[in-house]
C-alpha cells in the first residue's frame, strides 16, 4: 500500500475523508495496472460506497495521468491528489 506516499494537490474535504480515499487508490493501484484508469476508478467507487451512505450520492470519480477538467462541486467535497504515476480527482456534483 502507497497511500503514505500520495500528494494531495487540493481539497477541501476533512481529513477523515481524505485519507479513505487514498486509501482506496492505493489499494486499487495494488490491484490493476496503472494503465486501467477505468477499472481503477470503478473500484474506488465501489470501495467507497461509505461517502455515497454517509455524506450523499452524486460523487464522481477520475483517474488518469493526464486530463483537464472544469466543474462545480459541493463545498466539502472534493479532493484532487497524485499516487505513483496517476492523479485522482473526487468530488461531489454540485446541484444547481
């Protein structure tokens, strides 16, 4: 497991909430290829069906080493964070 070795470029979720889904990265990138982003951000989706329960559905997932990106998130809830060669990037959609 790595996720002592992660660089979280900007949250603003709590500390708690940070460090389980790091923890589900690095668990997923035990388990696939760095090269199956898709599978490594369905895993983390299901391995964190906690924030769903506990803080609401709508959270989405991206993983890849490379992307752009432009969104509105809920305050508290979002988290964009580098393990190994992948950037990770959770949030909850912000309703309108």
């Amino acid at each position: 497991m790595s996720e002592g070795k992660a660089r979280i470029d900007e949250t603003d979720i709590p500390a708690k909430m940070q460090t389980q889904a790091m923890a589900c990265a690095s668990q997923a990138l035990d388990l696939f290829d760095v090269f199956g982003c898709i599978s490594i951000a369905t895993h983390i989706k299901k391995a964190i069906q906690e924030f769903d329960k506990m803080y609401g559905s709508g959270w989405q997932y991206v993983v890849g080493s490379n992307f752009g990106c432009f969104f509105t998130h809920t305050p508290g809830t979002f988290i964009y964070f580098a393990l190994e060669t992948l950037n990770f990037l959770i949030f909850k959609g912000a309703t309108s």
